[in-house]
C-alpha cells in the first residue's frame, strides 16, 4: 500500500510542479530602446529561478511618462523600474548599484535638423554650445538637471514622442541621444520626420550609471537582482548581451573622431561605482 501511494505520488509531481506559481515581475518602460535592459531583467530572473521560484516580466501597456512611471513604482503599482541615477531616486527608491549599461548612456550625439549641420561642425567649446543653442529633453529624465547645471538652454515636455516632432518643426536646435539610441531613433523617424538628422562631429560626455529600481522595502526582488548580474557578470552573460545590442552602436558612432564635450554630474550620489567602460570603448577604435 505504501509503494502504491508512493508511485502515485511521484506521477502527480509534475503536475504539482507545474501547478508552482509563477511570480509577475511588473514594470512600465516598453520602447524599442528598453530592449537590451528588459533582456537583461530577464536573464537575471532565469538565473536566479532555483533559489527564487520562476518569475516572468508583465509590461504595463499603457503610456507613462517617467513622472507618472516613478509614482507608479512608489506607490506598487510597478515592482522595477531601469533609471538613470540620482540623489533624488536614491532616496526615494532601492538601487540596485551596478551600473548596467557600462556607461554607454554617457556618451550622446545629437539629433538636430538637416539644414543645421554646419552650425554644429563649427562649435568648439561647451560655453558656444550653451551660448548660441537651444536643446530639447525629456522634462522628468533624470540628466535634465546635469544638463541645466552646465548652463545649457533646454526646452523640455513630459511625453518623448513630442520632443521629435517639436525638433522637426525647428522648436529647438538639438537633440541629445544616448548613442545606444540614437540609430534606432533615426530609423523609426523614417518617413514622419524628414528633417530630422544625426549631427556629425560633436558627442557630450557626463558620468550617468543606470541601476535597476525597486521600492524601498522590496528587498527580496532586490537581492535577486543583485545575485542575478553577480551571476551574469561571473560567466559573461552580461557581456554578451550588451554586445548583441550594442556593438554596432558603438562602432558607428565613432566616438573617436568626434569633438567630446565634457558635462559635469552633481547629481550624481559620491558612492556611485564607476562603470566600466574601456573594455567597449576599445573596440570603437577598430573602426576606420
């Protein structure tokens, strides 16, 4: 009888197994550009499954700016937001403090309209820049205060397809694009903006690590986090992804041959880990 109920028990294990919840990871960034770093969240998740449980992300489909995204965070609608870091968001929310995208978000060029290139080829110095331009942002993006504490004149609004449209329409000089963004950016344009193109000469520079977020007392989603990128980073995972997404980014922004003008981060928490970023770097200086 007891080796009846045992084999009876061992068939209904995968059914028990597979009646296991699964936890719902939710978060609200679903653009294109948010690829690489929803994969990583991912990755992150599977290699954490077997301490963890299974997990999978649900997006929220509606449309939220980064205001109302981090209000939705804060107050549990959302369970993990990839921001940019602040003192602010650090207060607010729990970072996880490794700097995911290898401070590529650092490095911008700019998107301007067609007919302004040869203005742009002509700047040589941050206080031209800040003198005789207007750029255009996103009005809750956390580098907002680094750009208006180097004295750069900004136009902003809350929802970033606007800020397309008021570039197009000459509402302001220039664009400021992460260079893992900026390519799919212009691709997406295609026919909706004709007058928009990527500047050619000129890159900014500003210390801006991204973290993965979660609420303050959300410890445990934290913590698997963390062992997840430990994880990630130890077997080259993390490497290979960034590269998947970002390899050909690198290598056509030639950062090399561009004038890189220098911002300074205030923003920025003095305990922020230092991304690195040489490793990256060096293959832009394989392009000719």
């Amino acid at each position: 009888m007891k080796y009846v109920a045992g084999l009876l028990f061992s068939l209904l294990l995968p059914i028990i197994s597979l009646a296991e919840p699964v936890e719902q990871i939710r978060y609200f960034q679903t653009d294109a550009r948010y690829n690489y770093r929803i994969e990583l969240l991912q990755l992150v998740l599977d290699k954490t499954r077997d301490e963890f449980g299974s997990a999978v992300l649900q997006a929220e489909t509606f449309n939220m700016s980064h205001g109302r995204g981090e209000l939705s965070l804060e107050n549990g609608l959302i369970d993990v937001a990839f921001f940019a870091t602040n003192k602010t968001r650090e207060q607010r929310f729990r970072a996880i403090k490794y700097p995911i995208l290898q401070g590529i978000l650092g490095y911008r060029i700019l998107l301007v309209h067609k007919g302004r290139q040869a203005d742009f080829a002509g700047i040589k110095s941050l206080e031209q820049l800040a003198n005789d331009f207007i750029g255009g942002f996103g009005t809750h993006w956390a580098d907002m205060a680094i750009l208006e504490d180097n004295q750069l004149k900004i136009i902003t609004n809350p929802l970033y397809p606007n800020l397309f449209a008021m570039l197009d329409a000459n509402r302001f000089d220039y664009f400021p694009r992460g260079i893992n963004e900026i390519w799919q950016e212009a691709k997406q344009l295609g026919e909706s903006y004709r007058n928009i193109v990527i500047e050619q000469t000129l890159a900014f520079y500003y210390p801006y690590p991204v973290y993965f977020f979660v609420t303050r007392d959300n410890t445990r989603l934290a913590k698997r986090i963390r062992l997840g990128l430990e994880q990630a980073l130890k077997d080259g995972s993390l490497k290979e992804l960034f590269l998947k997404y970002h390899l050909q980014d690198i290598q056509r922004s030639r950062l090399h041959q561009r004038r890189i003008l220098l911002l300074e981060n205030n923003q920025l928490p003095l305990d922020s880990p230092k991304p690195d970023s040489q490793w990256w770097l060096k293959l832009v200086k394989n392009v000719r």
